[in-house]
C-alpha cells in the first residue's frame, strides 16, 4: 500500500474535519493527495476523481469514518517504554528510582528497541507527530526514521550527564552529533534539551540557548512542573521558574515547554509573548499528583498549547485518543465550569495546537491544499462511536485508540485497517524481551 511519492491518491467517503480557521467540515468529502502534500480538500465528487485519473488502488475508503488532521504528542520520552509500569505510585520515584534505573540499564539497544515499541504503539493511535527528549537520542532517530513518522528529537543535557555522557560537555557533544546526522532531514529534526530548571547550572543553560541559536535546532525542557521548582529557582536566582527561563533565553519561537503546571498570569503572559510552545501533559501530571496545568487559561490568552503523553514512566500509554477526554475533563474541573474545553477546542489542541507548540503550523495541523499529508481516520464501527452526532465529542469522549483506521505521513500510509507497514510489533517484541527479562533481574536492587 505504500505509494510512489509522486503518485496521487485520495481518501473518500468520511466525515472531513479540516480543523481550519473557519472550521471548515465535510459531510462526505474527499482529500486529495498528491506526493506528500494535500492538493484538495472538499465534498466527494467522483467526476472530479474520475477527471484525475486516481487509478483505484490509491483510493481509500474512509468507510463513514472520521478524517482529521493526525494527532501531535508534544511531549514524550519513548526510549523508557520497556521500564513502563516499575514502581508505579512510588514516592519520591524521579530520583530514588527512574534515575538510577535509567543510569544502569539505559543503552543504545534499549532505547532503540524501546523507540521502535513506542512508534508502533503511537502509528496505531493516530499519532503523526511527536516530540521527544531522552537520552541515545541518535537511536529514537533511527528507529522514527525507520517508521516513517515525522518528530522533533531531543538529547537530553543535564550537569550530571546521563547514561550516555558522564558530564554536561560529553552530552553537549552528543548534540552536535545528533544534528549532525539530521541535517537537512525535515521531517525528523534534532533539538537540545536541557532536562530541567533544577539539572543545569545557569551557565549551562546559557550555553544550551547559544547552541540552539547557533546550530538553529530547536529547545525542548521540563519546566514549572515540580513542587520545588519553584523554592529551588528562589532560592538559586531569587525568582519564579518561567522567568529565570526566559533570562537564560531558553523561550521563545523555537522553543517547547512541557508541564508549565506552576504558571501564574505574569509566567503566562511570558509564555504567550515569547511565543513559546507549551505541552500539556494532564494524564502524566495527575497520576503523578502534581496538579493540571492552567491549559484553558492559557489557550484563551492565546498560547502556543499542545496536548502530550510524557513518557511511558509517567502516562504508561502513548495514546493521545484518550487524553482528548483528560485534557477537557480535568480543565472544567479546575474552572468549575462544563462548558468551558469543548471537543472542538480539544481537537484543535491535539492537532493544530500541537503542530503550534511546535512551531510546525506552516506545514502540518490542518486539512488544507499545500499542507503535508499527515492524515488519520477515526472508525465509527465501534459501539461508543454511534450514533454519530457531533463528531469532535465522538472523538474527544467516546473514541479509543483501537478506532484509529488509518495513519498516513508525508503522504505514506504508515497503517490501514490495524496494519502497521513499516514496523513489525511481533519482531519488536521479540527483540524486546531478552532486554526485558535483564531489567525485572536487575530493577530488584534497585528497589
Ligand atoms: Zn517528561
């Protein structure tokens, strides 16, 4: 089913939510693709299809399904999937546990294996796009290269290193490489991730800002997501999290902020001024009893607010069909107020939103002529999907990631019909599971 990247094809016969500036739908409409952009999106017409040619074979039958612009997960680290589940609910679990875990048992072929157990994960559940940050990070390049998904890639940097560097200076230089290697390759890009406010000197992350600037890659960080973040940057700098960011000149147009949970109107005002990606981790930051990021709040303000996974240790999914609910659920919640978060508003974080906190709106986040073909279809076979009266609250509260019918990048179907075509999660499985046995002998120690 993969196309020649010349060819053209269509998806027919669906509901099209193009998720434009005037919301823009079609009750039975038909996309156009021609190589890996979208020609033309409108209601199905088959003389129109007829007229250009489509040879049959290269028309997919949306079959009363839901086509959308795919799902962005601004926020994750897929290197962790095979650590997915230890000592869950833990206290204090960041440092006395995933640290010296990931310092013992993290390697090229872990994170590898456990990238590619991920993607295939994420390509099921209608994810387009991801932005991760990990250690190994050319690993979780190779493996999204080899999926066909598009994704910003972050090195984690952090004074102490990681188990890939045993300094700041050795994963700087990992950076390099990872750039390196990436160069000129849009649809998998390098970025720099300082780990934290709290895991760098200021020096450091004022040398982190110089190399984004310098090596023009983007800036992916954890900030105002701790309880003592804030005490810590007091107590350090004598102010608040997101502003001591802001003067290491870490935010900004290319840059992406996850959490931001602990974000007062003046960090918020911050944010939207600086024009600073956000990614919104509502799943994540309530089983780790954190709190819910003001998302709303600043969306109305005019954010940069994308929605996102965090990592298999955090969220233990990667399915962003179920944090559509979260993020409207916990957001009405914390203003009290249902009618806030509506699923149109959900929608457009998950994809446009998140093509914006990642500074891709240009070429991703909407069904529109000259857009990268980065295209999901969302089933309505399953009972919660029927009947089908609005479409985005299907979506948002009823859908599931197993509705997910097709995920196509770049103009390349990655799956059809629950058919992965470019990953085998058997074989990634298999692989896994010699890696896995290792870390259930050695995790005891560690516990
Ligand atoms: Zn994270």
């Amino acid at each position: 089913m993969n196309r020649n990247p010349l060819e053209m094809q269509a998806i027919v016969n669906g509901t099209i939510l193009t998720l434009d500036d005037r919301w823009t739908s079609y009750d039975c409409g038909m996309v156009i693709v021609a190589g890996t952009t979208i020609r033309e999106v409108g209601p199905f017409d088959q003389v129109r299809l007829d007229r250009l040619g489509i040879p049959k074979e290269h028309i997919i039958d949306a079959d009363g399904g839901i086509i959308i612009p795919g799902l962005v997960n601004t926020h994750t680290h897929i290197g962790m999937s095979l650590f997915r589940g230890i000592a869950d609910d833990t206290a204090n679990r960041l440092k006395r546990v995933i640290f010296p875990l990931e310092r013992k048992l993290t390697t090229p072929e872990v994170v590898y294996t456990a990238s590619l157990h991920s993607l295939a994960e994420m390509i099921l559940g209608g994810t387009t796009c991801f932005a991760d940050m990990y250690y190994f990070a050319t690993q979780t390049a190779r493996a999204a290269q080899e999926s066909g998904i598009r994704g910003i890639i972050g090195q984690s940097v952090a004074t102490y290193g990681g188990p890939d560097a045993p300094d700041f200076p050795t994963s700087v230089e990992l950076v390099h490489r990872l750039d390196n290697l990436l160069k000129g390759n849009d649809r998998v890009m390098a970025a720099i991730a300082p780990h934290a406010p709290y895991s760098l000197t200021k020096q450091e992350l004022l040398q982190c800002a110089e190399i984004h600037a310098n090596r023009d890659i983007r800036i992916l960080s954890h900030l105002a997501e701790m309880p003592f973040e804030e005490s810590y940057t007091d107590e350090h700098y004598h102010m608040r999290p997101i502003p001591f960011y802001h003067q290491c000149n870490l935010l900004g147009p290319k840059s992406t902020m996850a959490h931001c949970i602990f974000a007062d109107g003046n960090d918020q005002r911050l944010l939207v001024d600086t024009g600073t990606g956000i990614a919104h981790n509502p799943s994540a930051n309530s089983k780790s009893g954190k709190g819910i990021a003001p998302a709303y709040d600043l969306m109305a303000k005019g954010a940069r607010l994308g929605l996102g996974t965090d990592g298999p240790m955090s969220g233990n999914t990667m399915d962003m069909v179920n944090i559509l609910g979260i993020t409207a659920k916990f957001q009405k919640v914390l203003k009290k107020d249902p009618t806030i978060m509506t699923p149109r508003e959900v929608l457009r974080a998950a994809t446009r939103g998140g093509a914006e906190a990642l500074h891709l709106e240009k070429s991703i986040g909407t069904l529109e002529c000259g857009k990268q073909a980065d295209i999901v279809i969302v089933g309505t076979d399953s009972p919660a999907m029927f009947p089908l009266y609005d479409p985005y609250a299907a979506i948002v509260y009823a859908a599931s990631p197993a509705d997910i019918d097709m995920t196509m990048v770049d103009g390349k179907l990655l799956m059809y019909q629950r058919k992965l075509y470019t990953l085998d999660p058997q074989a990634i499985r298999i692989q896994a599971k010699g890696m896995v046995s290792h870390i259930h002998k050695e995790m005891h120690e560690l516990l």
